[in-house]
C-alpha cells in the first residue's frame, strides 16, 4: 500500500522510533508533519529526509493540549487534512516511585497517556472525513506490571487499553485504530540511560526503530490492532500477568539473563 496524498502526523519525530517512522511514512509517498520539543534535532530530522515540499515541522510540548490544536491546525492549513497518526512521543523517568518526585510522574501520564488521547480526539473529525488510522506506540511493560517503572507500566497499560477499546467504538468506520509494543529498542530512549533500565528489561531481544517503524506501517495498512516484538516475550509478558506466581518464579532467571545483556551491551559501548 502507497500513503501517497496521505498526510500523517508523527509526535516524538526528531529521534529514534518516531523518526525513522516519518522517514518511512515519506518514502511511501506520504506528507509528514514531524513533532517534537527540540527545534534543532526536529530540523535535523526533517534536512535528512529532505523534500521540504512533503515535511513539515512543528516544536510543541504534547503534554499541551493548546500546543496539539495548533499542530493539528497547521497539519490542515498546510497539507489540507489528516490521514494519520502517530503516538510515538513517551517520556520515562526509571526507578521506583518513592524515589522519584511528583512532576516527574505527572510528566509520564501527560505524555504517555493523556496527550495521544487528546491528540487522537483533536484529529479524529479530520480522519473521519476521508479515512484513515491512528497507531500508538505502547511497549511490552504495557502488558505486564513492571516494578521499577509503575507508572510507565501504568501509561502503557492504559494506553493499550484506550487503542482497543477506540478500535471497537471505530469498528464500521473508515478509521482503524492499533498498537504497537514493542520489548526494548536499540535507541537513546533505552541504551543513553543503560545503566538505570531495569535489568528485566533486557532480557527481552532488542529490536531497532526502524523494526518498530515497520510494525507501525503494517498496522496502517491493514488495521490489525495489535503488533508485538518479541512475540515470544509478548507471550510470556501475557502470562506472567495472568499468573502473578509464576512472574515472581521465573523473575530472578530473567533479571540475571538481562543483567548479562546489560554487560554485553556496556563491552560493546566500551562502558
């Protein structure tokens, strides 16, 4: 499927995850409106994909509802609508959460939680009109409670929640809503704080952006609601949610293959 005469709208797209999916997005054939808070990554960005004529950038804050109407706005004033939505931009401050201080939490619900709820509201009429898809980015910790990242575990949980239950109330209609989550990605959201991610966390096979950039195109064009990496971590996330005991058994094992990870990971970064 081409996403030529498409327009799609891909917040945290200066780096990582959300920049190789406009990258993607524009060699399909697509419009792409770039969103972050840093103006100069967000320029750099938009220089490597180059055809200004297609890019558009916007710097604003996602945990603003006001800075998401003008996206939205400027998205129909330049391209003349929206065909898609991102919700890749996600905020993660690690550690448990009597050691972290109370904005700091209230940033991860508002950006990983409130903001593509907000943002998919403001752009639904618009993807109403001529079709179109809305794709959250969420994670693996959104199908198991991770301890060391409660609240990020919350966001994506309830994120996953809100893009299944959007998907029903779309059922009929010419927008599809999905999900992608993904276990760790080989991006500076996870491998510039490798020494403060939990350990469990990578025991999981690490994928690149661009892997998940291409779960992201496949949800768009054929609507599936969920896509997961690894799927055999996606399975195992599945049951250690549905059986507590068995999480707690198998943990010690899985914190122990990540910790070894970790340390294949600082050898190869020369850490």
């Amino acid at each position: 499927m081409s996403f030529t005469n498409h327009t799609v709208i891909v917040t945290g797209a200066s780096l990582g995850v959300g920049r190789a999916t406009a990258e993607h997005f524009h060699r399909s054939g697509a419009n792409v409106v770039l969103v972050a808070r840093r103006a100069e990554p967000l320029e750099q960005a938009a220089a490597a994909i180059g055809d200004r004529d297609r890019v558009l950038t916007m710097t604003a804050d996602v945990a603003d509802n006001d800075a998401l109407e003008r996206v939205v706005d400027a998205t129909v004033e330049r391209f003349g609508g929206v065909q898609g939505l991102v919700n890749n931009a996600g905020a993660h401050f690690r550690g448990e959460v009597g050691k972290r201080e109370g904005h700091e939490l209230s940033t991860m619900v508002d950006v990983n939680l409130r903001a593509p709820i907000v943002l998919s509201r403001l752009a639904l009429p618009h993807l109403m009109t001529k079709g179109g898809f809305i794709v959250n980015v969420a994670s693996l910790a959104g199908k198991v409670p991770l301890d060391g990242a409660a609240t990020y575990s919350a966001t994506k949980f309830g994120l996953r929640a809100f893009s299944y239950a959007m998907a029903e109330e779309l059922r009929g209609t010419k927008v599809s809503v999905s999900v992608v989550s993904p276990g760790p990605i080989d991006t500076g959201f996870i491998m510039d704080e490798l020494d403060e991610v939990e350990d469990i966390v990578l025991s999981q096979t690490i994928c690149t952006a661009d892997d998940v950039a291409a779960m992201i195109l496949a949800c768009a064009r054929d609507r599936q609601v969920e896509r997961e990496y690894p799927v055999s971590g996606a399975k195992l996330a599945t049951l250690a949610y549905l059986l507590p005991g068995l999480r707690r058994m198998l943990k010690p094992r899985l914190v122990r293959k990540g910790a070894k990870q970790k340390e294949r990971l600082r050898r190869e970064r020369g850490g």
